[in-house]
C-alpha cells in the first residue's frame, strides 16, 4: 500500500477476498485504518499487516517477510493455490521477497500497469478463482508445472504413491487454466495404486476406474507426451486388478500373482526386504492352497483328514491339529508334502529340491520379520524369488507390473 490508498482499494473491490495482508512501511499504517476500511462494500473476514522496516533492501524484506507471512497464511487456513499478491506499488527488493516467500501459497501475481511505486499493496488471501481484472495478472505455477510434474512422476516411479498424488493435488489447486481435472485425476490414480499396493483391491478398482475415465476424457484436451502409453498400461493393470475384485471364488488364484508381484516390487528397489522375504512365501503358499483347492477341494486352513492321500492320513492328525478348535490346518511345508503325496508336479518338484530350498527357508525364518535378528540379504531374497516363480510355474510376465509415469 501507498500513501495514495486508490490502488488497493481498486483491487480490494475487485477480488473481494476473505482476507487481506498489506505488506507496508510504518507511515502508511494509518492510511490502511483510516481510508481503505470506509471504502470497501465487503469487508474482509481478516485484516492483518506485516511491516518492513527497510524497504529498499532485499535481505531485511525478505527475512521480515520469511519470518511473518507463512505462519500468518497458516494461522488463517490458507492452502496452496490461494494467495494472489499484488505487487503495484512495491520497491524491488518489496516485489522480490513478496514472490519468494509468497510462492508456495500462490495463485496468481499482479501487477498494475503505470502503479505507484514508492510502496506496495501486499498479498491478498482469496478464493481458489479470484476473478481476472484488467491488470497483468500471471499464475507463475503454469511455467512450474512440468517440473514439478516430473517430480510427482518420480515419486510415484519409487513407489512413494500417496505422497505422489499429494503432489498431483497440489499441482491441480495452483495452476490455472484446463489442465486442472487432469491432474486431479492423477492424484486420483496414486492414490488408487497405493490402495492396491496395500491389498485394498476393491477400493483400489474403484478409485482407478473414476480415475482412468477422468484422465481419457482430460487427455481429449490435449497432454504431455506420454498419456496415451499411460493410459493403457492403466488399462491394463485394471484388466488385472478387475479379475480379482470380480471372483467370487473363496481362493483366488490371481492374489497370489499380486503378492509376488508387491515382494518383487520391493526388492528391485532394494526396500523393505524382510517385509517383501515374508511376502514371497505367502505368495508360494497362496500358490500351494489354489493348487489344493482347485485339484482337490482342500481347504488348508480346515482340512479333513480324510481327504489327503492315505499315508499322510495320520501325520496330519498328530502333527497339524489345533488343540483349541480341533481343526487341522496345513502349514506350507505341509501343503507341499500334501500335494506331493497327491503326484501333483508342484509338490513332486519343490520336495525333490528341498535339501537345497532349506537353507533360503531358513534364511527367511531368521530373518528380524521371521523371527531372527538378522536383517535378510538381497542375495537371499533374489534367489527365494527365483525359487517361488520356479516351483510356482510362473513367469515374469505373468505378474501385473505397475506403470511407469513419464509426462514430460
């Protein structure tokens, strides 16, 4: 603000924000209680201002404003993509240090053409659509935007997915113009992948399938390069994902392809070993309980042991039966032993190599999530995975492997 209080009031009027900060020099104080509060038809919710002690100095605006504007702004609620500053009237160093500190929380920037400019009129707090006015107003998040795009694709490329799509919404409320539904339906599409990277497959084919609709119908509008191949590797993963929200079986084979896929996921990062250790022999047990089930309808977490081949008969009612309930559930050892007993290839292959597989069981079993205390090694997971697609039948390619996000 100035001495002359036309041009703040001017943009008050227009913008008509919650709140309103003036950034100033001492002398004009009395000027913003005096004039510009008679001139406004809606007054905002908020008054405040921060005072500069030396306004042609960089340093002292910037560390004043550094020190007082965001704990202001966060003290008032105000989320990124609703600040507007104002900058006719500022010095140099005033205008600087306002866009600086200001950045974060911006919308737009404003300059009047042919403004003062001894002094300024400071950040002004307003919805997330503040009107255009005829002064040159620039939201300088659209020239950020590819940037900070890549970065939210790098998150997401690392397997940070909520905090990928936290940067998806924050790129939607501070850019302007028709690219904010794609990039809400961006953060929609992280946030369906962290859902299915936490076995919520359900609601992760839910918020996908919003999300996916969301982002064809924005790419109609035009995008970065690389949608189109983004696009249908979602489709993809959806076919994948939509196979088991829609099997209505008790035992679904396809969980057992994601559970090796999340393990292996984990180890290409190196993170979260002993976690993704513990994965790959549920997902060889997941593989052994459908092979059970679709072979010969055995449930192994409630077996008769009438069922099994005759000369485990009696080795399970001595070794697997739960003294509380009675009921005898087959470990995944046992499961094996099970299926070998039935001449099924799975059991037959994995009980012929056993004296070698041992040692990675054991590994695993050792591990701090197994029930050690040492930390398992890469060297051990790469070669239980290896084991796990072997004895399993699988292949790489049969595992549903999540998107790469490219936009450049």
């Amino acid at each position: 603000m100035q001495a002359d209080p036309k041009p703040a009031i001017a943009t008050l009027r227009e913008l008509t924000p919650d709140m309103v900060c003036f950034v100033l020099d001492e002398s004009h104080k009395s000027v913003a209680e005096s004039e510009i509060h008679p001139a406004l038809v809606k007054m905002p919710q908020r008054w405040d201002w921060i005072v500069l002690p030396e306004i042609q100095s960089f340093a002292s605006c910037h560390k004043t404003l550094a020190r007082q504007l965001p704990s202001l702004l966060s003290t008032w609620g105000v989320l990124p993509g609703e600040l507007v500053i104002d900058l006719t009237g500022s010095t140099s160093a005033m205008a600087s240090a306002m866009t600086l500190v200001g950045f974060p929380f911006t919308h737009s920037i404003r300059l009047t053409p042919d403004g003062p400019s001894e002094t300024p009129s400071g950040p002004t707090a307003t919805d997330r659509k503040p009107r255009l006015s005829a002064s040159s107003e620039e939201n300088p998040w659209d020239e950020e935007a590819p940037r900070l795009r890549q970065e939210a694709c790098q998150l997401f490329n690392q397997g940070a997915f909520e905090a990928a799509a936290n940067s998806f919404h924050t790129l939607e409320h501070r850019i302007s113009g028709g690219s904010k539904p794609m990039y809400r339906a961006l953060a929609d599409v992280a946030n369906g992948y962290a859902l299915w990277d936490q076995h919520l497959y359900r609601q992760a084919w839910e918020k996908l399938k919003g999300g996916i609709k969301a982002l064809e119908l924005a790419a109609v509008w035009g995008g970065p390069p690389g949608m189109d191949r983004l696009i249908k590797s979602l489709k993809t993963n959806m076919s994948f994902l939509e196979r088991i929200v829609l099997d209505v079986k008790e035992i679904k084979p396809s969980i057992a392809l994601d559970l090796l896929a999340w393990a292996k996921r984990r180890g290409d990062r190196h993170r979260e070993l002993d976690s993704a250790t513990r994965t790959l022999l549920r997902a060889m047990e997941a593989f052994s309980q459908s092979q059970l089930f679709a072979k010969h309808q055995i449930k192994s977490w409630d077996v008769n042991p009438d069922q099994l081949p005759e000369s485990l008969r009696e080795t399970c009612r001595t070794r697997y039966r739960n003294e509380i309930d009675g009921k005898y559930r087959l470990p995944l050892h046992g499961q094996l032993l099970v299926l070998d007993g039935f001449d099924d290839s799975m059991g037959r292959q994995f009980m012929r190599d056993w004296p070698k597989l041992k040692t990675l069981f054991d590994a695993a079993d050792h591990s701090i999530l197994g029930g050690g205390f040492e930390p398992i090694k890469a060297e051990r997971f790469q070669q239980l995975l290896e084991a796990v697609l072997k004895h399993s039948g699988v292949t790489l390619s049969d595992l549903p492997a999540f998107p790469v996000f490219h936009l450049a």
